[in-house]
C-alpha cells in the first residue's frame, strides 16, 4: 500500500516517462560498476529522472513523508556499491540535468548541473582556455555530482589536487527537502563553517548537491607525455621519487605493472613493451619552452634508474593513444575472467614499493591474478583483481586476500580510499582507519543532517 502510494505521487508530481517502475527497468538501477552478485542490495521502488531543482525538492518531500530512502545516481560507475539500494526506495536519476549552466572567463568559475559529464566540462572549458584538472579513469562516463559524491580525483591530483580542491560553492537539497548554499562564487571564503566539505565524498549521505560551481585555473600552454619501462618494479618506484627530488612536478606519474601491459595489450594494442615488469606515464605541462628541459632532466632520472625505451609523445594523437591504452586497463581485465574488481589504497609514497610488493605477495599466494596500476605521484595503486564470482573457492581467497591488502596498507600508513569512497563494499573496514571518537562524530553528523536516514541509507557505517 505504500509502495502504490508513494508511485501515485511521483506520477503528480513528475512526467510519467521520467518515472519507471517496471520490473526489468528497476533491476537495471539496482547494481553499479562493484558488481559483486553476493552485495546485498534490493531493487528500487521506483527510478525517477528529475529535471529542476524544484523537482528534487519535491521528490524528497515525498520521500521524508513516506519514510522511504532516496539513492542518487549519476551514471552509476563508482566501484564501492555506493548507489545500491539496499532498502528499496527511490533511486534519483540526474541524467536530464546535465547542462553546463555558465562558464565565467572573468571569474574563471564554471557553474554546472549536476549530470554533467567530466569530460564535456572540460572541453567546454579549454574552448575558452581554461583548464578543470580532476580527472577520473572515466571522464567520458562519470559525472560532477559522482565526482563531488565521492571525491574522486585522478591521475592529475599529484599536481593538481582532487575534486574537493576545486568545487567552491554547491546548492544542497536537504533530507526534508529545503534548499541550503554550502559557499559563496569567490574563491577565498572565511565565513563560517566550511559546509561544502562535509558534502564533498559524502556519497549522498548527507545531501543532494542540484547544483555546484567550480573554480577553473589557467590551461597550460603544452604537454608532453613520457614512458619508460624497468625490469623491476623497485627501480620504478625509485624513479618517481628522485624525479620528485628534481624539483619537477609532473601532471601525472602513473603506473602499470606487467600483468597490466600485457592485458592492457591484448585489448587495446598499442604497441606496449610487454616483457617489461613495470613502466611509468607521466606527463609534464607548462608552458612550451619549459618542456624540453622538464623532459631532459626526467629522463635523466629515468635512465639512472635503470629504465629503458623510454619515449615521449611528438604529438596529441600519440599522447591520447598511451592514456587510453592506461585507461582501459580494467575493461582490458575482462579478457582474464568473466569478472573484474578493482580497489584504490594509498599510502605515504615512501612506503609504495612495500605495498606493491605486499599485494603481488598476498595475491600469488591466494593463488589471484592480478593487474596493477596507480597514481603512483600520490601513493595510491589500483590492484585489478579478475575473478570468476561462480567460483566460490575463488571468492572466499579474494575476499580474504581484499582484508589483508587493507591491513597491509594500514601497516604502511595508509588508508583504505584515496578516490573510491567508502560505499558498501568498505564499510566493514573504515574503523581499521578512521579512529573510534572521529567515526562517532560522523554519525553524530548523519543523524543530524538526516535524522530519519532517507539519504542513500547503510553507506559508509
């Protein structure tokens, strides 16, 4: 009876085709890209594409009244089961609010919906020669709303910082429905508490952000990529240290190991040295005189430590080959098993050869394979692990081997997520990292921001 209630008002409320309530439509908005069959989740009561503000607010009040959660989706490719129901409900689709609203030269501000993509911001916005850095594997999927949701960052954010670095003010649609601004369009603002931090990697659990604006910075005149190879995977890590040492920072230093490039090569063939055990990508930009003295000394640094073809791009085309050849890379993991998961742990760079040591350890001795990629500028590593989810022996040593990667990680003083959010898949996890008295004030603050738990309920704790 609720159930046919709550549908009877989001069919006032709404167009009829933006709400879906059939069986096989649910089903399709039940699952993200964690894609692990033994999560616990339920289907929606209904899925519901919004397309204004008011129209949240409505949808909201609808929900707090019947008590009924509401999951928000962007284009559902986090890998942590952050929008799975788990209690039924209502997931909030954004994909028809998704317009670049305003894009200000002057105040270098872009003020967006939340269903734009990443990547079409960031064309718009280099039109105009300006530059939004963050940038996720998935830029040409994800959303700003996903990205704010879970702070996602990229392999930029060794220069350039995370999603949290650039979102200066949101409109927040609250658990009863009111409309709150998190900021101000300055960049500098010293008044009051700093709501929009508390938003930003909350997954939804907090707030609906309807609306954000971001801050752009100038885009760089040029940019090169670089890649070398090594026959071990310390003489690599090694490398990204001293290039750091030089006083250089690179955009990006990225990482793939041997299982990845060979993948990686069967899928998206590129020409990748796969007998080597690890390479690096990194990119340098600035402006064009700078490149070639950036370039030299990198590979100065490169070939002290043992690296060998090492070659850099001549051109844009060449540069978008090698990033989408690293882009691929869990798709390309697909050819090894039916099922593919992936993990993001970060630990202090100093410490970044024992972890990867660590998971290639723990994984051959779980019998796993495994591919490895990261923004090893920042110490954090993607392990890629192929399994077959029917094979239950193999679940139950990945599952185990998952719990002692993160325990390694917090030996080496780390934590569990740098960019993937917590969701459900790491929930059991976070009070390994997150001390006992911090973990009770985020309760304590998820009850008052949502006392009746509707937002994207069981995330997290």
């Amino acid at each position: 009876m609720l159930t046919k209630n709550l549908i009877k008002e989001l069919n006032t409320t709404l167009k009829k085709e933006n709400v879906l309530t059939e069986t096989e439509e649910r089903y399709v908005y039940s699952v993200d890209a964690s894609n692990d069959p033994y999560t616990k989740h339920t289907l929606p009561d209904a899925v519901v594409f919004v397309e204004s503000i008011e129209q949240v607010q409505q949808v909201v009040k609808i929900a707090n009244k019947h008590m009924t959660p509401i999951i928000c989706r962007g284009a559902g490719t986090n890998t942590v089961g952050a929008c799975i129901p788990t209690a039924g409900g209502i997931v909030l689709n954004f994909s028809k609010m998704n317009k670049i609203l305003e894009i200000n030269s002057e105040n270098m501000t872009a003020r967006v919906q939340p269903g734009v993509i990443v990547g079409d911001l960031q064309d718009e916005v280099e039109k105009l020669g300006l530059f939004y850095p963050p940038d996720p594997s998935n830029l040409r999927i994800s959303t700003i709303s996903g990205s704010i949701a879970q702070n996602s960052a990229g392999a930029r954010c060794f220069k350039y910082g995370a999603t949290k670095d650039y979102v200066i003010d949101m409109l927040v649609v609250t658990a009863d429905g009111k409309l709150i601004r998190t900021g101000s369009n300055t960049i500098k603002n010293a008044a009051g508490y700093n709501l929009g931090s508390l938003f930003i990697g909350s997954e939804g659990t907090l707030g609906i952000v309807v609306e954000a604006t971001v801050k752009l910075i100038v885009k760089p005149e040029a940019s090169q990529v670089i890649m070398a190879y090594f026959d071990d995977v310390e003489s690599s890590i090694s490398a990204v240290n001293q290039i750091i040492k030089q006083h250089i920072c690179p955009s990006t230093i990225d990482f793939m190991d041997k299982n990845a490039l060979q993948t990686v090569e069967m899928f998206y063939p590129t020409g990748l040295q796969t007998e080597k055990e690890a390479a690096l990508i990194i990119e340098i930009d600035g402006f064009k005189s700078t490149l070639d003295e950036q370039r030299t000394t990198i590979c100065r640094v490169l070939e002290a430590n043992r690296a060998s073809n090492i070659h850099y791009s001549k051109n844009q085309a060449e540069a978008n080959r090698i990033w989408a050849a690293r882009r691929s890379s869990m798709a390309a993991c697909t050819k090894l098993r039916p099922n593919v998961t992936t993990d993001d742990v970060i630990v202090p760079r100093e410490n970044l050869s024992k972890l990867v040591s660590g998971i290639q350890e723990i994984c051959s001795r779980h019998n796993l394979n495994i591919c490895m990629v990261g923004h090893v500028g920042d110490g954090s590593i993607h392990p890629q692990i192929p399994i077959d989810y029917n094979d239950k022996e193999e679940y139950k040593h990945y599952k185990i081997a998952k719990s002692e990667i993160y325990q390694l990680t917090v030996k080496l003083g780390g934590t569990i997520s740098g960019e993937h959010g917590i969701g459900l898949e790491k929930k059991a996890y976070l009070s390994k990292v997150v001390e006992g008295g911090a973990l009770d004030y985020m309760r304590q603050m998820k009850k008052i921001f949502d006392p009746k738990n509707i937002l994207n309920p069981y995330k997290i704790f």
